[in-house]
C-alpha cells in the first residue's frame, strides 16, 4: 500500500465549510418618468406660499430618498456574483447542497447519448459538472469532431447549467497507486506537464480555462494537489473512497493550496457490466447526506445513460432530490467559489446559500429562509 499522506503532509488540512461572509449583491432603481412632488411651482409665490413650496419641495425630496431605499434594498437585477459588494445578496437556508459530476467527456463516442443525457439536466434546471478528457488516442478533444463546437454552443445557451473541468490528460492507467492511477505515483515533472497541457487543450476547445480537476479513477496523491494547485485549479475532485483512505476524510476539505471536493456515489453498481445500483441505494445515500446535512456528490458517466429507460432512472433520481425541501444543486465549482467568498457556509441546521434572480432554480421545494 501506498504510505499515507499524514507521514509527509507539511500542509494543514482544513475542513472546507467555515468561512466569512462577504456580502455581495446587484441591485438597481428602475427608469420612470419625472416626478412632481406637490406641484409647489404653481403656487403663488407669497411669503407664506413661499415657506409651504419649500416644505413641500422638502417632503417631496424625502420620499423620493425612502423610495429608492426600498427599492435598492430589494429587488436584485441578477446573479448574487455580479453583484456590488456593499449590497448584501438574498439568502436561504437549505438542507443540503447537491453536486452532479459526469465524467468522460469525449469526441466519437456515443455522442447521441452524451447530448440525450445532457438535455435531462437543461430539462431539469440542474446544473452539472462536466469532466472532459482532453487527449483520446493521439488527438487533441479540439482536432476532432464536432463536440468542442456543440460544448461551446450549449454553454453559451447554459452558462449557468454547465462547467467543464479537466478530466485527466489521456485517462490511462499509468500506476499501481491505490490500485490504479493516471497521476498518483507519477514524477511532479510528469504531472504538471500533463496537467498544463490538458489545461491548455480544454481551454481551446470550450473558449474558457477549467477551474476543477477531476483525476481518472478518483485517485491522486500530494503532487498531484500542489501542481493542480500550482497551474492555478480551484477544487479537485476525486472519490470518497480514496479521500477515506489517503487523507482520512469524505466531506469536503483543503490541503495543499487546493479545494477537495469528493464524489459521494456512484451510479454504477458493477463496472464489468455496467449495471446501476438499485434505487433504493441511490436514494438511501442521498437520504443518508439530506439527513445529515452534508454535501451530496453524484458521479455519473454518460456512456453508462444508452438508453432510455437509463436515461429516465436519472431523471428519476433528480425529480427524487427535488421533491425534497431545501435542496441547493449546484457545480463542483459554483460550490467552492461560493465557500472562499462566504456566500455559502454551514450552519448547525443546515447551509445558508446565495439566491439569484430566479431563487426556486437554486433552491428546491420552498426551503426555509
């Protein structure tokens, strides 16, 4: 077995979850016509009429001042992160935060199905967390066909359903680390190079630089979290079953400069075969994390959705998650970001979340605020 982190560790590890608010949110006054507060220019201009235009010039000024207090103080124009920092964004408290991550991201293969099953989550309103893999056989992901196209064009549609992170480089198997590894064990010459080329590849192929680095087989070491942290990643996110053994923890946490953001299950059941888990322990582990009140990490793989009957297991699953009250779906990026700004944080009964314009998109089924 590969020797445990917490032999060699100089860094500290952090739970992720507490950390300051910083107020942010957008709000305007809308544009009207010219107001005549109590029409004093049509007064005789006497020494008494004099004093009354005055007082009520004075009056009229007042309440335009209260009105565009009440209304900058509450109608939020957009998004809580384009919003002015000295305007507090629209919070509620929600049960639980729940994160889908589908993995696999390539060019040639079972494209149908890949855009079929990304359709459910537009249809959904859930956003996902795109993992692509930049190198299949010896091409560039932006060589080849038609997908960077087609990503480009549903995120400009979507920019708030999907975020592409780096999915490895090539996705091989290039050690024995924890039974299996495209970069633990690896040199950190080795690493970084493959990360800043795959870095590069997707940024030409979907026109934006990823922030999350998901590593193929869930599996990394040290290296690998200083050098994604080092080429400038927000989060990493591997599996719970690697983070249990490597790093003694399965929620999120921070070591090494870098966000670690494990996944919580997985859909697939047996990967011989390819067979999903039954329902009842797909929503046993969400119930479990809902319970709880802790993160929920769904990994999917979209080759696994090639059918239609698949295919409506999740869109099962997500309805599942939206029955219940105070759900926040979000991206593995949308959740770090808002952890190191404040605008997401743990509190005993829950999280408090930021809204945006159209909350019941954020928050599921009514949650409490």
């Amino acid at each position: 077995m590969t020797q445990s982190p917490n032999e060699t560790n100089d860094d500290v590890v952090e739970a992720v979850g507490e950390y300051s608010p910083e107020a942010t949110g957008d709000a305007s006054l809308p544009d009207g016509e010219p107001r005549d507060h109590g029409r004093g220019g049509y007064l005789p201009l006497s020494p008494d009429a004099s004093v009354s235009l005055r007082r009520r010039l004075l009056t009229g000024v007042v309440l335009v001042v209260i009105l565009t207090i009440s209304i900058t103080g509450t109608l939020v124009a957009g998004p809580y992160v384009n919003a002015p920092a000295d305007a507090s964004p629209p919070t509620h408290r929600v049960q639980t935060i729940v994160i889908f991550r589908n993995d696999d991201i390539q060019p040639y293969y079972r494209t149908e199905t890949m855009r079929a099953v990304d359709r459910i989550f537009v249809e959904e309103s859930v956003p996902v967390t795109q993992g692509i893999i930049p190198m299949t056989g010896d091409r560039p992901i932006d060589e080849t066909d038609d997908t960077c196209t087609y990503l480009r064009r549903r995120h400009r549609r979507h920019p708030e359903l999907f975020e592409f992170a780096l999915h490895g480089y090539t996705h091989e198997k290039l050690t024995a680390f924890y039974s299996g590894s495209e970069f633990g064990g690896l040199s950190p010459r080795n690493q970084l190079e493959r990360i800043q080329k795959g870095t590069k590849i997707v940024k030409q192929c979907v026109g934006e630089r990823p922030e999350t680095f998901v590593p193929p087989m869930n599996t990394y070491d040290n290296t690998t979290a200083k050098k994604v942290a080092q080429v400038g990643y927000q989060t990493i996110s591997g599996g719970s079953w690697f983070t249990r053994e490597y790093y003694g923890k399965t929620s999120p946490f921070r070591a090494h400069g870098v966000s670690h953001v494990p996944n919580s299950a997985s859909f697939v059941a047996d990967w011989s075969t390819n067979r999903f888990r039954n329902d009842t322990e797909l929503t046993d582990d969400f119930d479990r994390a809902y319970r709880n009140g802790t993160v929920y990490v769904q990994m999917i793989h979209y080759p696994t959705f090639d059918t239609p009957a698949k295919r409506e297991r999740l869109r099962q699953f997500i309805d599942y998650m939206q029955s219940k009250e105070g759900v926040a779906f979000m991206t593995v990026d949308q959740y770090t970001d808002g952890i190191q700004r404040g605008t997401i944080r743990r509190v005993d009964d829950g999280w408090i979340v930021p809204c945006t314009a159209d909350c019941d998109r954020t928050v599921r089924s009514g949650a409490a605020g």
